[in-house]
C-alpha cells in the first residue's frame, strides 16, 4: 500500500492513503477477533509475540 502511494504520488493518491490504511486496520481488527474466537488461547499467545503491522528490525530467535 505504501509503495503505491511512492510509485504514483498523485493528488488521488494522496488523499486515499489514510483512507486506505483507516480500511485496512478495521479489516485486520475484525479478522483478529475472528481468529481468537476460533482459536483462542494459542491465538493469543502468539499475538503477544508478533507485531500487528510493522516487523521488528532486529532478528529475532536466532542463537549464535
């Protein structure tokens, strides 16, 4: 989504972008209480583990 608004940055684009990403986190919102009514605890472990949209940075779980 954000590499469309880079590729064509448009006056368009630029006015659907928040509009876009306001659609998408209601959408991720509402799959995210769906999947914790189908899988509950386990959902919910792993959720408090994994970052909802930005990805750490860091490397995570690797040993050296």
């Amino acid at each position: 989504m954000f590499g469309f608004l880079l590729q064509w940055p448009t006056i368009p684009t630029l006015v659907m972008f928040p509009v876009l990403v306001w659609m998408y986190v209601r959408l991720a919102k509402a799959e995210e209480r769906q999947v914790q009514t189908e899988f509950g605890e386990a959902y919910t472990d792993y959720a408090r583990s994994v970052p909802a949209f930005i990805p750490h940075l860091r490397s995570r779980g690797l040993t050296e």
